[in-house]
C-alpha cells in the first residue's frame, strides 16, 4: 500500500495519477470496451456497498479524534485505487485489463497515489456531505463531458489503431480530478480536488513523496480538448437536470 503513515504538522496533498499513453492500440478489446468492463463494474458495485459502511463508521472516527481510522483508510484507499484503474481502462488511458483487486498493483499503467495522512479539520469532516458539493458539480460536469467524448475515442481507437493526444491528456486529468474528488469525500485528504484543467507549473502536490513528478501539464490541444468536454458536459446537466 502506498499509504504513508501519520506525521506531525504535515500538510494535506491531494491524490496523484500516474499514466502514459500507449504507443500501440487494441482495436478489438477497445471495440468491445463497453463489455469487456462489465465484471468490474458488477464486482464493484458490491465493493462500493461494503465502502459505504467503511465510509460511515471512518466518519464518526475522524469525527472524534481527528483522522480516519487504519482500517477505513486502507480499505477506503484501496477502493478508489481499483475503480481509478477501471475507470482508466473504460476511458481509454490503458488497453491493459484492470485487476480484481483493491492493493497496489506497480505494473499496472495506471497508478496513483495516495497522499500522507495529515489531521482532518472535525467541523470539515462534520460538513463533508454540504463541502464536497461544489466538488461533485465539477466533477459531474467534467465526468458527463468525458462520457460523451469517449464516443470520439473509441471510434478513432477501433478504425485507426491511434488516440489523438488531446483525447488521452482530457481523459487522464479529468479522471485524476475524479480521484482527487473521491479521496476528499472519503476523508483520505483535507485537500479540496483541483486541476480540472491540469497543472500550469510546479504545484503543491505535484511532487511525490518518493520525489517524483506528478503533474499533468496539458498541451495547448489538450486544453481546448477540455473546453470541449466541459462545454459539453455543462450542455447536458442542462438540458438533463435543468
């Protein structure tokens, strides 16, 4: 597990994802992406009901001493690892199938990490559910966009055998913004998502705790790739939730 025990004064960090994009296509699993991800997304969802519970009781313990229980940060932790690598396999960042498993997998393409623990500010943890609501408006706008920009990937991937960088550089940072929005949410950080539109320099954060870098620097392609998806996505929460 990559989570980093607790240390005095040490400031939050938000999570950090890891991908590079492959120099060959699958044309035939991307074709079939939508079935070949099936069994993940049913395993998952019973996972996802067993961290529901792991959620609520890492609640009431970060509530009254401060920091997420060990047991509620290494599971916790754990789930957003495997769905950040179904996720990237769906969205096309990796061709790689995704392991069933929630542990840390150091082959597999897509990797991120989970920051050092640091104090948790109680009457943040009290109001998460109302804080994280700006955060989850961002993501559902970035994540719906997403969606329906993968239609372009996939085709482009199942005809030409290639991803236009643009394409895999809005994929990965949105779906980073999403793992960042999830380990706030289930308290692994104090640290609020950030970076929908990637990192402009050298950002708090961006640097691992085994002194690598982390950041994601969009090309001038990528950045007008995430208008796009965020154009989008804002279209349809409109026309859907409006």
């Amino acid at each position: 597990m990559s989570i980093v025990p607790s240390q005095p004064g040490i400031q939050p960090m938000p999570f950090n994802l890891r991908s590079e994009q492959p120099v060959q296509r699958d044309r035939l699993t991307a074709a079939l992406r939508i079935i070949w991800v099936i069994p993940q997304a049913f395993i998952l969802f019973f996972v996802y009901i067993a961290a529901f519970f792991v959620a609520v009781a890492g609640w009431f313990g970060a509530l009254f001493t401060g920091e997420l229980p060990d047991f509620a940060e290494e599971f916790l932790g754990g789930v957003i690892r495997w769905s950040t690598r179904v996720q990237g396999y769906y969205y096309f960042l990796t061709d790689v199938y995704p392991p069933f498993t929630i542990e840390e997998d150091v082959n597999y393409p897509i990797v991120i990490e989970i920051p050092p623990r640091a104090p948790l500010n109680r009457v943040a943890v009290l109001f998460r559910i109302i804080l994280v609501i700006p955060g989850a408006i961002v993501g559902g706008v970035v994540g719906a966009g997403l969606g329906i920009v993968s239609i372009a990937s996939w085709a482009m991937i199942t005809f030409t055998g290639a991803l236009p960088i643009p394409l895999f550089e809005a994929a990965r940072v949105v779906i980073r913004f999403q793992t960042r929005l999830a380990g706030y949410f289930w308290m692994l950080t104090a640290e609020y998502p950030w970076g929908v539109l990637g990192d402009s320099t050298a950002t708090h954060g961006a640097e691992s705790t085994d002194g690598g870098d982390w950041s994601i620097t969009l090309s001038e392609g990528g950045k007008y790739a995430m208008y796009v998806v965020i154009a989008i996505g804002v279209v349809y929460v409109l026309i859907n939730y409006v």
